[in-house]
C-alpha cells in the first residue's frame, strides 16, 4: 500500500537491470514471481480456503430446494434443461440455470452427495477472492489488491454463502469477471473485450436474473468516460456490448418461453407460467417495490389447512411419544432465522439482520472511495501540463523542460476503476439499504467484491496522500481519521449487540488510537500505521466469519455469527421432523404409490427432505406453495392416469393458502390418520396425508 502503488503497478525495472548484469531473463521473471506480494496473496487465498472449507460437511445438504431440484435434474435431460424441481417434471427452480447446473455437473461427475453439491460453491469463492486481486492489482497496486482481496475473503455473508449451496458465489465470481474485462475494454478500447464482458454479464443473469445487473451503469458510465475514441465510438461500442448481454442474457430464457407450456415444468413462483414474469415480477422488480412473501406481508388466507390434530396435539405429549426424536437446540442461539433485513431506511445496513453480515468494513470502504478519488484528483493536477517558462525568467524560449511531466486526461486506469469497482459497491449499497420487497440477510454477500475493492484501494490512497505535502497529507489524514474512526464505531456497535468478541473491544480502540497518532506524527509511518490499523479492523470480521464452523448452515438464510439459528445439517430438518418424513417415505412407497409421483405436497421444502431420501416426490404449489401450477381437475386427470395418488397437505407455507390443487384434496380425498402410516408422533404437527385414488370425479368437481 505504498504511495508509489497508487499509479497501477511498476515498470518491469527489476527483470531489466537483472539482464544489464548478465542474469538471464528466466532468471530475473523467477525472481519477480516471489515477490512478497504473491506470497501474501497466496496466505489471502489459503485463509479464504480454510474459512470455505473447513467443517463443511457438517452443513449436509443445506440448501434442500436447490439440492433437492440437482437431484431430479440428473434424472433426465429434461429436468437438467428446464431446471425442474421435481423428478416428475411439476415445478421449475424458481432461479435461473446457470449455478444449478455447476452443481449438477459437480454431482454427475463425482457422484450425488453433499460435498459435490457444496465444493464447487467453496472454490468458486476463492476463486472470486483470486480474481478480485487480479483486476485491482494493474490499476491500484498490488499491495491494495492484496488488502482487498484479503476483505473479500473474511466478508461475513460472502463466507457463508460460499459454505452452502446457492447461487451466489458464482453470480459473485462473474461480475468481478465483468469488471475485469469492462476496465480492460475502457484501457484498450477494443471491441471484442467489451463484447466479452456483457457475454459474462448475460452469464451472471443466468445465475440470478436482474441482479447481475447492478454493475452494468458503472461499467457502461467508466468506458464512455476514460475509453479511448471518439464520443460516437464508444457509444456504438457500449450499445454493441449491451446487445451481446442481452442476447446471451435472454437465450435461456427464450428457449423455455418458446416451448409450450404442456411440454415443459410449470415456472415456479410466477403468476402466469412464464420465466419473463419471474424475472421481472417476483425475482425482479419486486424485490425493489415490494411484494408477497416480504416483510409483514405474510397472512394466514382462506383455504390453508390447519388439521383438526394441531388442535389436540402438545408438544410435550408428542416428545414423550418419541423421545429419541427430539429436536436438538444449539445452546444461545436464536430460534429462528433472520429472514429478512430491516425497513427501508438509510442506515438499514447496519442494522439487524444486515449489520453483522456486511457492515464492518462499509465505512472504510466509504472513505476509502472519497481518498481514492481525492488522490487522483491530485495527480490530475499534478500531472497538468506546466506551462513554458518565460524569457522574463531567465530562460531560452526554444528550452525544454528538464523534467517530463505526464499529460493529464481522462485515461486514467484509476479512474476508470474507481468508477466500475466505487460505483458498483455505491450501486450494491443503495438498492440493498431502500428495497421494498424481500432482501434476505445473505444478499448483502454482493457487497463484498466492492467493499473489498474500495477498502483496499482506499488504504492505499491513504498512505499516498499522506505521504505528500499541505493541502493533500491534510486530506489524507482527515479522510483516514474519519475512515478508521466510523469503522471502530461501527464495529463496536456490532460486537456490543452480537455478544461477540467484547473483549477485544478496548483493544481494537487503543490500537486505532496508536494508528492514527502514528500517521499524523511522521511521514515516513505513514505506510506501516496505515496497514497495522488496517489489519487490525479485519480481525473482528475475520473471527465473525468463523464462526460459520460452530454449527451447521441454515440452508435457506445463510449467515455468519455465533447466535444466528443454525442449520440442523444433513436432510435439512431437524431429527423429529426426518422420523416424520422418512415414515411418510415408507409407507406410500410400499402402498401403490403414483407412477410419476410418489407423494405431492403443498411446498417444495416439504417435499425436499423426502427427495433426498429418495423418494419421488413433488409440490403442487411449487416454493412457496401458492404456485397455480395444478388445478383441481388436472390433478384429477393424473390420479386417474395413475401418476399420482398421495397427496401431503400442511408442512411449508401451508398457511398461505395453497392453490385449487390443494383445496380440492381437502374437499375431495380421503385423510389418514398418522397411525395409519406408522408416524413416529401421535399427532404430526400440521401434516395430514391425504389417499386421493377414487376420488378422480370429486377432485374435478371442488377445483
């Protein structure tokens, strides 16, 4: 984090005197190749190893939706194509295939388990890590590529998505990737290389739709600021680049808009069975203006089943009947996840939920974006071209300055990356702090290449202003009082409200104390203050990011933290709940079960378990239960074909209401009772199997 860094990285100078001494090219490219640098960034990506990695079999296998649906996509080309929930083909993911079909090919190589489904997301966080550092390093230096890479890696949410089996990492993975080649292209002003970074764009959609593009207006704003050409050139260029994002964007999505709907899986979680409404309705816009299935807008509605058991049923008497089936309760931990972030509001990032999983480096990344354009807008001054001096001074007209000075302008590798890196981390932090609609804990895991970034190249941009003279050291030190001392507070706040790491608290104080008065004392400090105070802002992040180890994954909200409710592991339900489900797997695989499916339920996550087991099971109401996948009449016509036959109603989002399909079976089909398929619990808290053979008329009838 040297001054000198701030200028992207030195002249190739140690090679070239190498070789004026007789040593061998091969040689001196050896010598460059140990650089400290690379050997931190290699310690960088084995803690980021370790933190993904260790422990990660104990998370089973966590995310049981998207498990679940890798398992029927190796049932068939179709299900792998259309990204089908169930085995039978019912209800899609509700996500595009990309992240899906990392798995799926992880999983078709070494065998369905776990692990296959969650190494590739540990590697791909590193690998995230790795190219964060290769697209900081040539325009901020390597030691600020170092410091944020090293921020990425220890970035609570980015470490616990990397430890389960989302789509994040590699939506994470690829628009780094983006960035990248966006910044190449605004250097080179090449044609195919800004092509190339909306292809990895339209990648990242097909990983998680609209939210790849929130780094598309930095990227486009720093080529038709600092690229090479004429204005209409790089107009045409952006406008190129913008069509191959779409096109590659949209293929998927085209291929399953153009099949007809009878010969492909309903889209799970649209209203209209189209991958367009999904994407532009419940995973798009949404999310930003508010929608079901967000914060408080969940109520009971008419037609969900509550069985006439959860009435009589006490917990204690199910317990005493099953005693080996208790739950297990981790020890000062939450009971239930957090699902959601805090109101809309400016300071929502620090707030419950989002706070401990993203806030404690955000002001430091803050005030590092400020220093980091403070310090080129110094060289831009600097480097202004000095004008001739006179004769009147005593010099030749015909003279030429002694000392060269670099012409000012625009293509400026800094500034370019300062506006994808600094305005995608900007772009990330105000949709996340003022959407409406449903942002879950771990979404803030997209903040981390960005906070990383300007973390890092903030540090460094403070060591150079500090380093320099009057009016710039003044800014820096500013810049880097309010940066450490907003970050100190932050982290304070934090730890107080997590119970975590208290002890460190006076520690972490006096330190940045020792920092600061470090760097205001002598120039020649201004290096070692600037990164002792930087790592040690990192440990609480970095001891907070371990605490992924303590206990299983929640698979659906993952989170770092000591306190957060834990995963139960394994089939992703807790003991009771699996001699449950595996009791209902037995019985209707051994009682004439549907040919297609085995047993249908109201939700995914109800069925996900029994998947795992096995079992070829699907949901009528598709993730959330409400899906108009099926109808009365329809799931009528496939218990007459034989291709069904067991409904279970109850379970996940039951409350919601489910759809005509599951009203139907509580009008039409027959319950039995929890004796009757040899339930390990008297009375299952809210499931009731339903037999639905004979009932075909009835069905048609109620739905």
């Amino acid at each position: 984090m040297t001054a000198s860094s701030q200028t992207g990285p030195a002249p190739a100078t140690a090679p070239a005197v190498a070789n004026l001494a007789g040593e061998s090219a091969e040689r001196a490219r050896g010598r460059a190749r140990l650089a400290p640098q690379h050997l931190a960034l290699a310690g960088v990506l084995a803690l980021s190893t370790v933190l993904n990695v260790n422990k990660l079999a104990q998370n089973g296998y966590a995310n049981i939706f998207y498990s679940a649906g890798v398992r029927s996509m190796l049932r068939s080309w179709h299900n792998f194509v259309f990204v089908s929930f169930d085995p039978g083909g019912l209800v899609t993911v509700d996500k595009p295939p990309l992240a899906l079909w990392v798995q799926a090919a992880s999983a078709k190589i070494f065998g369905f388990s776990p692990l296959s489904l969650l190494l590739p997301e540990a590697i791909v966080g590193v690998l995230a890590v790795a190219a964060l550092y290769w697209v900081m390093a040539p325009r901020f230096g390597a030691w600020a590529a170092v410091a944020g890479a090293l921020t990425l890696a220890v970035f609570p949410s980015f470490v616990a998505v990397a430890r389960e089996n989302g789509v994040d990492p590699v939506l994470i993975l690829l628009l780094i990737l983006a960035c990248g080649a966006g910044l190449r292209a605004c250097e080179t002003g090449r044609w195919r290389t800004l092509v190339g970074c909306g292809v990895l764009i339209g990648l990242a959609f097909n990983t998680k739709t609209l939210a790849a593009y929130l780094v598309v207006p930095p990227i486009a704003l720093a080529y038709l600021v600092c690229a090479p050409g004429s204005i209409p050139r790089r107009i045409s260029q952006v406008a190129v680049a913008a069509l191959a994002m779409l096109v590659v964007s949209f293929a998927w999505i085209a291929f399953v808009e153009l099949t007809p709907a009878s010969q492909r899986p309903y889209v799970g979680s649209s209203t209209n069975n189209t991958e367009l409404g999904l994407t532009f309705e419940y995973n798009g816009f949404g999310r930003v203006e508010g929608q079901a299935g967000g914060p408080n807008s969940v109520v009971v509605r008419p037609g969900a089943y509550v069985p006439a058991a959860r009435e009589r049923a006490v917990a204690a008497a199910a317990d005493r009947a099953a005693p080996t089936l208790k739950p297990i309760v981790t020890k000062d931990r939450e009971k239930d996840p957090i699902p959601f972030g805090g109101p809309p509001r400016l300071l929502r990032l620090f707030g419950v939920g989002l706070g401990d999983q993203a806030g404690w480096m955000l002001p430091f990344a803050l005030f590092g974006l400020l220093g980091t354009a403070l310090l080129i807008l110094f060289d831009h001054r600097r480097r202004m071209p000095r004008e001739r001096p006179s004769v009147d001074e005593g010099t030749d007209a015909d003279e030429e300055p002694t000392t060269p000075v670099p012409p000012a302008g625009r293509h400026n590798r800094r500034l370019a990356a300062t506006l994808v890196l600094g305005g995608w981390f900007l772009v990330e932090a105000v949709v996340l702090s003022l959407s409406k609609g449903i942002v879950h804990p771990y979404y803030v895991s997209a903040l981390g290449p960005g906070t990383g970034a300007m973390a890092g190249a903030g540090a460094a941009s403070f060591v150079g202003l500090a380093r320099g003279p009057g009016t710039r050291r003044i800014g820096g030190l500013v810049l880097m009082a309010c940066a450490v001392a907003t970050t100190v507070i932050a982290q304070v706040v934090l730890l107080h409200r997590e119970h975590y790491l208290e002890w460190f608290i006076p520690l972490l104080i006096v330190g940045a104390a020792v920092g600061l008065c470090a760097l205001l004392a002598l120039r020649r400090l201004a290096l070692p203050a600037v990164a002792c105070t930087f790592l040690l802002l990192l440990v609480a992040p970095t001891a907070y990011s371990a605490t992924t180890w303590l206990a299983p994954a929640e698979g659906t909200f993952p989170a770092a933290g000591p306190r957060h409710d834990p995963g139960p592991g394994a089939y992703g339900v807790n003991a009771r709940d699996e001699g449950i489900d595996q009791a209902l797997a037995d019985y209707v695989s051994t009682h004439d079960p549907g040919s297609r499916w085995a047993l249908l339920t109201v939700a995914s996550d109800t069925a996900s378990p029994m998947m795992l087991f096995g079992l070829d099971a699907g949901a009528l109401g598709g993730y959330s239960g409400t899906d108009p996948a099926v109808d009365g009449p329809s799931l009528a016509r496939l218990v007459a074909s034989g291709q069904a036959r067991y409904v279970l109603l109850g379970g996940e989002y039951s409350l919601r209401g489910g759809n005509l399909a599951t009203r139907a079976v509580l009008r039409a089909c027959t319950e039995l009772a929890p004796s009757a398929w040899h339930s390990p619990v008297p009375y299952p808290y809210g499931l009731a199997l339903f037999d639905c053979a004979g009932h075909e008329r009835a069905l048609a009838a109620a739905g």
